[in-house]
C-alpha cells in the first residue's frame, strides 16, 4: 500500500520499482515492460489551489480495485500521513530541505542519506505514538521504534549499533542489481 501526493513522475516511479514483467506466453516477442501488479495499492492526495492557498483536497485512487483499495487505506486516502511523512523526512535529512546549501551533489549521496534517515528513524529513535504502557516499576511506558514495532529488533539501537552493523552482501546486491 503506497500513499503520496500527486507530484509527477510518482506512477511511472511506482510502476518501475514495484511492477512486475508479465510472464511469457510463447508468442511473438517476450515483454520486457514493467506492469502493475493486481495487488498493489496507490493512492494520491489531490489537493486544488487557488491563489497559493488549498481549497480542496480529494483523493485519487490509482492502482487497485475499488473498495477493495479503499479498505486497504482505511476508508480514506489522508494528506495528514503524506504531510507528516514528509516534514519528518526533510527534519531528518538537510538533503531534502528547500532552499538549503546542504543538497547533494550527486544522485548517490542523496540515496545514501535517505537510506541512514530511514535506518536511524526506524530502529533508533523512538516514536511516542508506538510506546506501550507499562504496569509495574517506576516507568510508566516502554518506548518503541518502528521495526520494534514490527518486530524487526528487541530494542532502540544506539548509533553506534547502526554504524557497526554489516548487513548482509546478498540482500544490498539483489537492490542495487
């Protein structure tokens, strides 16, 4: 399930990252072009200005069938979880802010700071909206990254954590190949 807002070029991104080529029938020439794949989920916040001020924000749902999709976005397509997404990414990471002396110079540095924003954001800073209330001891919550959350570590990494670890030389190859 993917969720932006409408800047172009997001579709053709989506399709090229997530699409799959059709199999081979055995007739004519195999296809070599990527498509949608019927279980991907896209939806986008359209949002109609008027003189530099939203008037109205609607949603558009661009890959998937019908209420199927819409359950799968919870009812909605929301420009809350677009917008906060984003702030938190530009916070994060100077490479994304507007109008900064902090851009990169080459397309490889600016994947490479995406790619520590998502790892420090996910295993070591904790999210308020993930903490579990405790009931015994002097501390009232367990704090919670994302990939605690999704059971992908048992605890908040330190920096140093995310600096010594080596991760695997298979998986690093199977995404830039």
């Amino acid at each position: 399930m993917l969720l932006s807002d409408q800047l172009p070029g997001y579709e053709e991104a989506i399709v090229e990252v997530f699409g799959e080529v059709p199999p081979y029938r055995g007739r004519g020439r195999p296809p070599t072009k990527k498509r949608v794949t019927p279980q991907l989920r896209y939806g986008q916040v359209v949002k109609r200005r008027e003189r530099g001020r939203v008037v109205t924000i609607s949603e558009r749902l661009v890959f998937g069938e019908g209420e199927q999709a819409r359950q799968a976005f919870g009812g909605r397509v929301s420009t809350s979880g677009v917008e906060r997404t984003q702030l938190t990414s530009r916070q994060s990471n100077g490479r994304l802010v507007r109008r900064t002396l902090s851009f990169s110079k080459s397309r490889e540095m600016l994947e490479w700071a995406c790619a520590w924003e998502d790892l420090v954001y996910n295993f070591a800073k904790p999210v308020k909206t993930l903490r579990i209330p405790l009931v015994q001891g002097q501390q009232k919550w367990r704090e919670r990254t994302p990939a605690m959350a999704a059971g992908l570590a048992d605890h908040v990494w330190t920096i140093r954590e995310l600096v010594l670890f080596r991760a695997p030389t298979r998986a690093y190859q199977h995404r830039r190949g």
